[in-house]
C-alpha cells in the first residue's frame, strides 16, 4: 500500500504538475520508457517494483543537482543582497565613542609664510684657489723624494731634489755673466778716474759705460733664468760667493696645505710639464651642484645653504654660495653653483657625494600639521569634521613636510574643519570597524 501511494502521487506529478526542468526531462523519458501507463496504478507487481525502482534512482538524482538549483539560486541572490549591503557601507565615514573625543582636536589649514627647502645633489670638491701642482722647471733626474700622500708641509718645504745638465749650464752662464759684470764695472770705475786726470777723453767713458749695462743686463737675466729653474736667493748667493756650480737642486712647495698626489719616484727622469705634487689647503672646501633652471632665480652669490654628507652622517655644514654660473646647462637644464664650505676637522674628502639644501624665499602657503595626516596604499588622507562625533576621511594632495607642517596642493580648503590631534587614533578605530 505504502508503494502504491508513493507511486501514485508521484505519477500525478509527472503527468499533471511538473515544477522543474528535470521532472519534465524524466516525464518524457518514462513516457519514451513505456513507464507511464496509468496514473490509477492499474498494473502489475512487476512493473510496480520495476517502476519503484528507477523512482529510487531518479529521486537521488534530484537531490544531488536537480531540481536543488533554485535552493542554489535562492542562495546566491541572498549573497548578493549581503554584497551590496557592504559596498554601500561607507569605510571612510566613522563615528566614534564618547570617551574618545577628548583626544581628538579640530582645527582649519592656515596660512603661513613657508620657505621651502629645495635638495640639490652636489660633491665635495678641492678649492682651486687653495691648491698648486707643483713640478720640475728643468729637464732632468729626481735623486731624492722628502714628502708623501698626506704630509703636511709648510710654504718653501722641500719635496723632492733633482740634477739636471741644463741647470749646470744656466749656472755657469751665469758665472760668466758675474765675472764680465764685475770686469766691466772696474773698468768703468777706472776709465771716470782717467778722465778726471785728463788723460782719456769723455767718449771713453761712455764707451765703457755702455759696456757696464750691457753686461749688467746679462747679467740680471743670468739670475732670473735660475730663478726659474728653481734655485732661491740663498742659493745664489752661495753660488756667487763660492764660484762652485750645484749639480741638484730642490722642488718646494709654494704653499701651505697637504700633499694631495704625488705622481714621481727616484730615479724618474721627469719634464717641466709634468704634474709632480699636488698641494691643498684642505681648510675650505667647495660643494659643487647643479641646481634646476627653475629653481636658479631663487639662488644668489652670498646666500647661505646647508651641505649634508651623507658618509658623515646627520651632520650640516653652513656653506656660503660664491658661484652661480651665467650659462645653462643644455643637455640637463641645471645651473652650476658652488659652494664654500669650512673644514677645519678635514672630514670633508674631495669627491665626497652631498646634498645642498637651498631655502627659497619665503611665500604664504596654506599649511595642516603633519600629525593631522595619515597615510594609506601610498595617499595622504584627513579627516573631516562633520560633527563633534562623525569624521569623514578624505583623500588630499600634500608636498614634503617643513618645519612639521605639509603643504596643501589640492583637496582642502581653509574654511574646511579637520582632525589636527588624534588622527591616528581615528584611523583605528575606522580600521577596526572595517574589520567587524
């Protein structure tokens, strides 16, 4: 009995009320099947159980994936209900607890005069007032070496000593025009005491006088020339009282400083356009930088500037401009300018990597303080007071921080009320109810 009713009411539902696409799929398979014969179950026990049997089978089917599709659906439509409810949620929009107010302050953007402070990559280079290449002003042999890198000498110091044919021969033409001056003077002196006797005539006199500044002449060029090549005043006055010719004599230094380069060894034979020792005074230094064609109206000869060492640390130095160059730079847009730096502590090395920090003139600019902004996915954010308990963030476009406040380019106004305290705290509390 309990089959018969079964079947039957599942038969009605084949021929009279299919609900679904599947159920009319299976009518007309039973109908195709010779399963459907009757719907008053006039039959036999065999097609009963026959029919039970593929009823079983059909019903499993139905529940794995049938006709379920439209629970499916309900389930998918309920999700999506759910979906849109949180995309209208504003994240950005929170109000917050009562004990949290007394941390936040609200305050406008203001209106301050505002220097900027423009970063120019620069390099620590030697002053070229302060330093001399020094050389040889004779062909010839370096016998001995005085000095090294990093030595410390004093203005007439000696570095090095040389020998050198050519300084021979200078100093011997040099004897021969001592020895002719002093011949011609004698015979000058002589000749003015004739003539006051009366026994030569006044043409003579002035014969022999010609011949005094001629060899007078020669004589003074003798010196310049070994002057030149490097011998000093104590030195000719050694060779004019000895009459005996120095073989070698000593490059020294012009300057006070340290010893830079040194690019000779014993032994070398070394020419007068050779750059043998370099010598600085390391007291000052330069800061070279190229400085952007629209920022170099803002910058002037005399004008103060800080320089940074990065390999020193956070140290600035207070640098004095001496330089700005008249011409652009074609091919990078940057004006040269250079700066004077003390060093007193030598820390500064020549081509050391800087930054030279320029200030610009002084201009109003609508400011908020730093701690009113807080940042998200890399975007600067406020928040905006709508009442004492309900903030709004809003995006905002801020310049680089000075003096802990940032310049408003685009997105605030200066009527506008926003978080200047408690931003952070804010921001939070509008995480955590995102998170809920």
């Amino acid at each position: 009995m309990k089959i018969n009713h079964i079947l039957r009411n599942f038969l009605v539902a084949l021929v009279n009320k299919p609900q679904c696409p599947e159920i009319r799929i299976m009518r007309n398979h039973f109908v195709s099947m010779n399963l459907l014969k009757t719907t008053s179950l006039d039959m036999t026990r065999s097609y009963k159980v026959k029919l039970f049997c593929f009823l079983s089978l059909f019903s499993a089917v139905m529940l794995l994936g049938g006709c379920g599709k439209n629970d499916s659906g309900t389930s998918q439509e309920h999700e999506s209900v759910q979906q849109e409810a949180e995309d209208e949620r504003d994240y950005n929009s929170i109000t917050i607890r009562p004990e949290l107010i007394g941390r936040i302050k609200i305050g406008s953007p203001s209106m301050v005069d505002l220097a900027d402070r423009i970063q120019v990559p620069s390099r620590i280079e030697i002053d070229e007032e302060r330093t001399s290449h020094i050389g040889s002003y004779v062909t010839g042999r370096i016998i001995d070496l005085y000095v090294v890198l990093g030595d410390s000498v004093k203005a007439g110091d000696p570095l090095a000593r040389i020998t050198s044919p050519e300084l021979s021969q200078a100093q011997l033409a040099y004897l021969r025009a001592l020895s002719r001056a002093q011949l011609t003077q004698k015979a000058f002196e002589r000749a003015h005491h004739l003539l006051a006797a009366d026994v030569i005539p006044l043409a003579e006199v002035e014969r022999r006088e010609s011949e005094l500044e001629i060899a007078t002449a020669e004589l003074e060029a003798a010196t310049d020339q070994l002057k030149l090549l490097g011998m000093d005043r104590a030195q000719l006055a050694k060779l004019s009282k000895e009459w005996k010719v120095l073989h070698s004599v000593d490059l020294k230094s012009n300057r006070d400083g340290i010893v830079i380069s040194r690019n000779v060894i014993v032994g070398q034979v070394v020419q007068p356009a050779d750059p043998l020792f370099q010598v600085a005074d390391l007291s000052y230094v330069w800061a070279v930088g190229e400085v952007p064609e629209q920022v170099a109206r803002t910058v002037s000869v005399g004008q103060h500037v800080d320089i940074n060492v990065p390999a020193i640390g956070d140290v600035e130095y207070d640098g004095v401009i001496i330089f700005v160059a008249d011409t652009i730079n074609p091919l990078t847009r940057t004006v040269m300018v250079r700066v004077m730096v003390e060093n007193s502590e030598r820390k500064l090395k020549p081509d050391m990597l800087a930054n030279m920090h320029i200030k610009e003139s002084q201009r109003k600019t609508l400011v908020i303080p730093e701690a009113a902004v807080v940042r998200d996915s890399n975007r600067d954010y406020v928040f905006l007071a709508k009442t004492a308990d309900h903030f709004q963030r809003i995006p905002v476009e801020l310049g680089p921080e000075i003096a802990d406040f940032r310049p408003v380019l685009d997105g605030l106004t200066i009527d506008q009320n926003i978080v200047i305290e408690g931003a952070f705290h804010l921001d939070s509390e509008r995480k955590l109810a995102e998170l809920e």
